[in-house]
C-alpha cells in the first residue's frame, strides 16, 4: 500500500542526523579499516587537514597522533582554535574560519564539514583548544554535547586537541591498521618540508619534500636522477624507470588527489608540449610518457572538489589574478623544465633515448594493435568473457568507489560469483584455464593473446588509469596448486605492463573459505585450519565438514556472504624494498634448476590429501 505524500511525510534532518543517515556523503564509503580508502581513515584525514592548515600558514611545526586500539587523539601546534567557538566549530555546519581567504589562504577543508562529520560519527567526541593560556574542553557523543568545561587557565601551548573514538553501530567491528595510517602522514611530511609528525612514538619527517616522495615510492632505479621544480605555489618531481604504463602522484593544498584532476591533466599535457618543443619534434604522446614517475602538488586558494571526500580537483580558475590551472601549470613547465633540460643535457639524451625506445617498440606492434583493438571492439557487445555492472569507476555515480570486477577460472566459478554478484557495482570476467607466462616478454604479447587484449579492453586501460573501468580488480581463484599458479601468471601479467594499477591500489586477491562446518542450526564458514578448529569447538564432533576444493563447489546462495559485506580481499603492494622483479625472475623466468631444488627443500605434503 503506497503512503499518502502530504506535508506529513516532509522531514527536516538536523546536521548530525543526516550525516549519520548518509555518511556516504561526507566520508565515502564506511569500511571496518581493511582498506586505505575506508571512511575511518577518512575521519583522520578530515581532522589532520585542519592541523596541516594551521602548519601552512606559519602556526605550529609539529603535531603529535597517539592510537590506542580504537580511540585516536591529535594534537597540533597552531593557533588553536577561538575558545568562545569551540562548540560551534565542532557542532554547527558550515562555520569556519577557512571562508575568510585572509585567515586561510590555501587551506583544503573549505565547506566547514569535515570535523563535524567526525564528531556525529564517533560515540565520543573531544576537543580542547589552547590559546594564549586559557583552555576550554567541550565533549560530544554522536554529535550530541554532553559535557562542556569553563575557561580554565593553562600552561600548554598554543593549539588544537582533537580525539574521537568512532561508532560501532555506523562502522561495525572496526580496526585501524597502522600501515594505513602511516601512509597518510608520510604524504603529509612530503608536501610539508620540515613538519614533524610523531606518531605513537615514532616520527615522520621530510627535508626534501616529493623528492622523498618519489624516491620512497619508486619500485625501480630512476634512469636519472628526480629532476625537481618548484616555486611558492607549484611544485612537480619527475623522472623516468625502465617499465611500461605512467605513474603519478598528485596533491591540492596537501590532499592526495587519488583521482587526479585538473591539475594533472594539465601537467601531462605540459609535459608533452615541453619535450616536443625542447627536442623539436612531434613525439607521439605514449612514447613522450611511457615510463614516467611523477609527482604533483599544487596550492589554489579556493580549490573546487568533486565530491566531500576530495580525491578529484575539479577546479578551472585559481585566485589571485583568475589564472586558470592549466595555464598556470603550463607556463610553469615549460618554463623550469625547459630551462632544466638545457642545463642537463646528459639528463635530457637519457630522455631522449627513451623515447626513441618506446617508439621503436610502438611501431613494430603498430598493425598487431590496430588487429587487436578491432577484435576486442567486436566482440565488446557481445563478450562471453565479460559480465559486466552498471555502474563503472569512471564515472560520477556516487557508488563508483564500489566497482570491481573479479577474474575467475572457468565457467563453474565464474557461474556462482555471477549468480550471487551485486549487478550494479560487481563484474566478473571469465578466463579459460591458464593464462600464458609473461615475464620477459614485451607489450607486444598483451595484442597478440585474445585473452589479455580482451582482458585488456574490458578494464580500459590501454592508454592508462584515468579511464579504468572498475575500483577493484579481484583475481578469484582456487585456493589450490592450479589456483594459486594462475594467480601468479596474472600477477606477473600487471606487474610486468600495467604496474600502476598495483600501485595505485586497484589490484587484490579474494579469499574465500576452504572449509565449511555445520550442524542442523548453524553453519561456519572456515578460512584455515584454526577458524575449522574453533567452528568444531563450537558446534560438537558431529559437525559435518566439507572442504572447498574450487570456487565452482560454492553454491551462488553461500557466495553472496564472501563478495559482498563479509568479502575478504587481500591488497597486492608493492614496495620499494621488495624486489619485486627479483622475485618474478625467480618464480617466472628460466631458472629450472634452482626452483626445483627450492621446491624439494619446502615440500609440504597435505595428509587430508592422502
């Protein structure tokens, strides 16, 4: 029966309400903080930033963050904030200082939301401001006021305390992990020359700004040396590794742009026109950028997200002088890039070659691309391979951060995580047995296998990340010798052509259980032989016991529990010490004799097996 629609049925959420109702709107997704982008890393971030505003205008060159368990305290420097506001900048949206360009010049929370959203999303909420001697602590629980303290004097110094212990009924059993975390502050020392952040003891720091950046996140030696430009208001790092596809790190007024922007848009086009001008002639785009690393931080005065959670710079003019970005990154490379390569000509041949380089090996895959592409755009409307969702990561729908599409072995596992799959947010593409080796072979292979091309143009990566498809890229397979073999040959497949997809964080495994235990009530799902041990614990010796052999065993009915809120995905990362080229040239390359000796010598044998 449908409800009469009068003004009865008209309701007015008050600001702590309707961030609880939709927090999707102020933090993104929730997440129990398995992942870097779920929301209760988003809560530090929104109150890190207020810390790292006071830090850009001069105020405060430390901050101090202690977690314990769940409860997360952060304590700057700064001004502190007024003690007559205390409540309101906690409590009532849309106060802050930051629309007054005076006081906050380039700040990046600009809607006065962010602290407020974390206090209606934590069941305790404090903050203390300290300011010329005086103090006033103000204490909130699901954005409702609870306890406040008068003005008391005080011989702390000058700023902010902020500590907040998030809500278990909007986020559910939740976990930081520190790595996570650590992430998020090193960004912050990059993009902050001489901020010291301490962080439950241990304490971050950069000297040399996105040079660190780059030199920390770069898996590969560098061709040359990172070439650094930078001036008030702009700065950029560049340089060039021996692997395919492009790598870029980009930040406004000290957010990590996840999903670039204007502003790269703009530097990858002045890049371009630089090198074309500098070398006087017409390179093709994917050769002048193949292999770049690069980073980019800019400061706007009034930059204009995307999205609350700021992860895209949507801005077109920046202040002061209505300069637009893209001119003013523009102008910017042309001129300090220029003027570099002519004072670094051994810098600008090792360039030079690598564009030469890439050209080469573009040319003599020329007509096998122009096959593939057609093949791949043929079959697109009617792809077997490919089951694909609604809603896609490059686009603006507000699920897109959802998207993810899993690679499966066969039809039988392939059939259940379709069956049981979310139609709007969840894809699944289809491989037919294992796909070939790649190490040591040349882009040249990701044409010529049907496979890989189709693969290839169902994420929509061939000309790089900015148009892929889906958020996550889940490889599902068996957890057996097979399975496990095949998850190895698509590792090496992204890690050899499409590295930034790992790094960029889009690559991941799905766990699945190997073992189902059940009685005539309940039924536990096991993922390894101490999670089976408790299930037995709990259900008696007459639980019935199944181990999972394959994905295609799963009923689509129990798949729906391991793909959508219970999923379990494991991160691929990859790290700058971890050698990952030394590892695929041990697993993958051609050194039989040394890989069968490793293999006798940690030889397990399963007794359920026998």
């Amino acid at each position: 029966m449908l409800q009469n629609y009068s003004e009865d049925t008209i309701r007015t959420l008050d600001w702590k309400e309707h961030i609880r109702r939709r927090p999707g709107m102020y933090i993104g997704k929730l997440g129990d903080g398995n992942f870097a982008d779920d929301g209760i890393y988003v809560l530090i971030k929104e109150v890190m930033d207020n810390s790292i505003d006071e830090y850009m205008m001069g105020f405060g060159k430390k901050i101090k963050i202690d977690l314990d368990e769940k409860r997360l305290a952060i304590r700057d420097y700064g001004r502190g904030v007024p003690l007559g506001k205390v409540i309101d900048v906690a409590s009532k949206m849309n106060t802050g200082a930051k629309y007054d360009s005076k006081v906050f010049k380039k700040s990046v929370g600009l809607n006065g939301v962010g602290i407020k959203a974390v206090n209606a999303l934590s069941s305790r909420f404090v903050i203390q401001a300290f300011r010329d001697g005086q103090t006033k602590k103000v204490v909130f629980s699901e954005g409702e006021l609870v306890e406040e303290s008068p003005v008391e004097p005080t011989k702390e110094s000058n700023g902010t305390f902020v500590e907040f212990l998030p809500d278990e009924s909007i986020f559910g059993e939740y976990a930081f992990k520190e790595e996570y975390i650590s992430s998020l502050l090193r960004n912050y020392t990059y993009l902050n020359a001489g901020l010291a952040i301490h962080f439950n003891g241990e304490v971050y720091r950069s000297e040399n700004g996105l040079l660190d950046l780059l030199d920390e996140q770069m898996t590969e030696t560098g061709l040359y040396k990172i070439i650094s430009l930078k001036d008030d208001d702009l700065e950029v790092a560049v340089t060039h590794c021996d692997q395919y596809g492009e790598e870029y790190y980009t930040f406004v007024n000290g957010q990590h742009t996840t999903q670039g922007g204007t502003h790269l848009i703009a530097f990858r086009e002045a890049y371009v026109k630089t090198i074309r001008e500098f070398f006087n002639k017409n390179f093709d785009v994917a050769d002048i950028r193949s292999g770049i690393v690069a980073a980019v931080s800019i400061k706007i005065e009034e930059p204009v997200f995307e999205s609350q959670t700021k992860t895209k710079l949507g801005s077109k003019d920046m202040s002061p002088g209505g300069t637009s970005v893209r001119n003013y990154v523009l102008d910017f490379v042309k001129g300090k890039l220029d003027n570099f390569l002519h004072k670094n000509q051994e810098i600008a041949e090792i360039i030079h070659k690598k564009i030469l380089e890439s050209e080469k090996e573009r040319k003599a895959i020329s007509g096998i691309q122009k096959l593939a592409r057609e093949r791949a755009k043929k079959v697109s409307l009617h792809n077997k391979k490919l089951r694909d969702c609604r809603i896609h990561f490059d686009s603006n729908h507000e699920r897109k951060m959802e998207t993810s599409i899993f690679l499966t072995e066969g039809d039988s596992a392939s059939g259940s995580i379709t069956k049981a799959r979310d139609v709007g947010t969840q894809a699944v593409f289809s491989l037919k047995g294992k796909p070939l080796n790649t190490y040591g072979l040349t882009r040249k292979v990701v044409y010529e296998n049907e496979e890989f091309n189709l693969l290839q143009a169902a994420l929509n990566i061939e000309e790089g990340l900015e148009t892929l498809r889906y958020n996550k890229v889940i490889i599902a397979t068996d957890a057996d010798v097979d399975g496990m073999h095949i998850r190895l040959l698509l590792l090496t497949f992204f890690l050899q052509f499409f590295p930034e997809l790992v790094k960029n964080g889009h690559l991941y495994i799905l766990q699945t259980p190997l073992f189902r235990v059940r009685n005539k009530k309940e039924s536990f799902y096991c993922y390894n032989d101490q999670e089976r041990y408790e299930a037995m614990k709990k259900l008696g010796k007459n639980a019935e016991i199944t181990r999972f052999k394959g994905l295609g065993e799963i009923s689509p009915d129990e798949f729906t529990h391991f793909i959508n809120r219970d999923i379990r995905l494991e991160p691929v990362k990859m790290k700058k010490e971890d050698a990952f080229k030394d590892v695929l040239d041990f697993y993958m390359g051609k050194n039989t004799p040394d890989r069968q000796n490793f293999i006798i010598d940690n030889l397990v044998v399963d007794e359920e097996m026998l």
